[in-house]
C-alpha cells in the first residue's frame, strides 16, 4: 500500500541586503542609462512589475561593477549555503527533527553551478547522514519549486516512512551582468531577486500536515526559445519572451484542466492557488485562466510585492502563506520554466 506525502514543515529564507524598487532602478540608470539612448522608455517598468523591495545576496555596490565567472560561481556557493542552512535548519527545528533523521535530500537551483553540488556540500556543514540519498536538480528554472517539491514527494512516497528534504535556493542577482546594455537585461534587473526555501516531508499514514497528492508538468513543442540562460563570457544572460502572457492565456487552461480532469476534480472545487508570482503581467494572465478560482492569488502578489521574482523559491514562499493563513482544501499549485513548461501539483492544506 503506498501513502500519500505531507509537508510536515516548511520554512523560507531571505539574505541580508534588500533594497527597495526605487534603490535598483537607481543602479540599473547607473549602469545602463549612459549607454541606452531609450532607457527612460524603460524607466515605467520598474513601476510596473508591482514590487516595492527585493533581497540581494550580495551588497548593491556589488552589482555596479563588471564580475566574471570565478566572482560570481563564489557568490553563489556561498551565498546558497548559507541560505539552504537557514532554511532547512528551521524547517527541521519545526519538524521536531535532526539532520541525522534526514534520509533523502532533493536540492532545485538553475542560477549557479556548484560541484559537489549544494546539499553534498551541507552534508557535513549541518551534519547529515553520510549515506543520505541525494538528487539535485538544474534546469527547471521557475519551474523547479513545483517540480522540485513533486520529485521530493516522488522520493518520499517510494521510500515510505522515510523522511525526504526538499531545498530550493535561487540566486537571481547574481545574473545581473552590467556589459549587456539591452531591453531585456533591464527589464530582469527589474524583476529578479535572492530566496531560498526548504520542506521537510513524508509518507507515513500517521502523518499530519498538507498532503502532495500528486504532480505533472506539460512541455509545450516549438518553445524551447520562450525562457532560458544563455551561457556568456561573463556569466549566465537571461532569456525571457515577451510571449509568455499571452502564451499562458492561450495554452495554459487545457493543461490545468486536464490535469485537474485527471484528479476528478473541476475548477470551481479548488479551495485555492499556490502559484509561482512571475511578475504582474504573468499574474494578471494567470487571474484570467484560474477564474473562478482567485483565493490565493494575495498571497501572491504579496510575495512579489515584499520579495520580487525569486524564481523557484518563489512559489514555497506562497505556500507558507497559504498554509500560515488556515488555508484548507485542495489548492493547485502553479508555476511555469524553461522549456516552456508547466508543472502542477494538487495540494490538499
């Protein structure tokens, strides 16, 4: 008999240096503003993007000069360590757990390159099992909360009883490169920022806590163009289409519904939405496909509003709140990566 895994604990964490919208369209004018004749064209999208603050693992002034490969790797070792210990010591501490308990460790992040990769460098920096399970997982971009916590439920329902971590750490800032002068590199500098979050699950059929009733993701042909890195001398160079609103309103609704068709359930039986808050267009988009469900979608746009696009840690930071607010019934968690990909998952609060 197999059981479905729970969330027994979560916890989120956010590095040292925030800075408000108004504090990064000043670096982004003193960067880019000298050399984009249209800057003030693009000054409305800070505005726009309905973030008022953001955290940045590195200091401000550490963005106005250029770094390089070396800098940046270093930044992103050491800046997601300690992030992912943060975040995973206090989802342990609220699980009643130790590292030792832990048996299976599931680590998402696309904005940097560690090997050994992140959770086998905390293996001995927060004393977990040497014989720990590891599967670490690059490339799904805003998409690897979702499917980072569904790989992680995977885990835990064929090692039943067991107890599996996931841990999400992304470092957006860190991709701010100064040398690219273009529309698209402004409009990120706009958007992205740091986050790290960590959930402690299990499937045991004496559990309490949120159940991760299932997941899927669908990758739709012809779009590998729609969202990416480029890999450039300087660093990873962000790739996003001006496509993706109107992609999410025209693709996105079959998708979710098929899914949900597949769970026996409808739309209108959802309680609520856990999805990852992209930027306002991408919300707004989403408003339009999810209707009439819209419970959730405040968490959201808090997220974006306190924390800026955080990428894959985004969306756990909305659960947290769903969760923290008494949120009960089945929710449809949300998000969409590189590929162009959707991953969903039905959670049951």
């Amino acid at each position: 008999m197999t059981h479905t895994p729970r969330i027994l604990s979560l916890a989120t964490a956010l590095p040292p240096h925030r800075l408000s919208q108004y504090e990064a369209l000043g670096v982004a004018r003193a960067v880019f503003g000298p050399r984009m004749r249209d800057f003030d064209r693009l000054v409305p999208v800070f505005a726009n993007t309905g973030i008022e603050t953001r955290h940045a693992v590195m200091p401000i002034e550490w963005y106005m000069e250029p770094r390089g490969w070396p800098e940046r790797t270093a930044a992103f070792r050491d800046g997601a360590l300690a992030l992912l210990e943060e975040a995973a010591g206090q989802a342990l501490a609220r699980a009643g757990l130790r590292p030792q308990d832990v048996d299976a460790i599931v680590c998402a992040s696309t904005t940097g390159i560690a090997t050994p990769s992140l959770e086998a460098l905390l293996l001995e920096r927060m004393g977990f099992r040497p014989d720990t399970v590891r599967l670490p997982l690059f490339g799904l971009g805003c998409a690897g909360g979702v499917l980072g916590l569904t790989r992680a439920g995977q885990i835990a329902q064929a090692m039943a009883g067991r107890t599996v971590l996931f841990l999400v750490v992304e470092l957006c800032t860190l991709a701010f490169r100064s040398a690219e002068a273009t529309p698209t590199n402004v409009v990120a500098s706009a958007l992205f920022a740091d986050g790290a979050a960590a959930a402690v699950l299990r499937a045991d059929p004496e559990g309490e806590g949120p159940r991760l009733v299932d997941g899927a993701e669908h990758t739709w042909p012809g779009t590998q163009g729609v969202m990416g890195w480029r890999v450039e001398d300087d660093g990873l160079g962000v790739i996003f289409s001006q496509s993706i609103p109107a992609l999410i309103r025209d693709r996105l609704e079959p998708v979710l519904d098929g899914f949900l068709e597949r769970r026996r359930l409808a739309r209108g039986e959802l309680a609520g939405l856990i999805c990852h808050p992209g930027g306002a267009k991408v919300l707004h988009a989403l408003e339009e496909v999810c209707a009439p469900v819209s419970a959730g979608l405040d968490d959201a746009w808090a997220v974006l509003r306190r924390c800026g696009n955080m990428s894959a840690a985004s969306v756990m930071f909305v659960l947290e709140r769903r969760i923290a607010s008494g949120a009960r019934g089945p929710h449809l968690m949300t998000a969409l990566g590189p590929g162009f990909t959707a991953a969903m998952a039905q959670i049951d609060l």
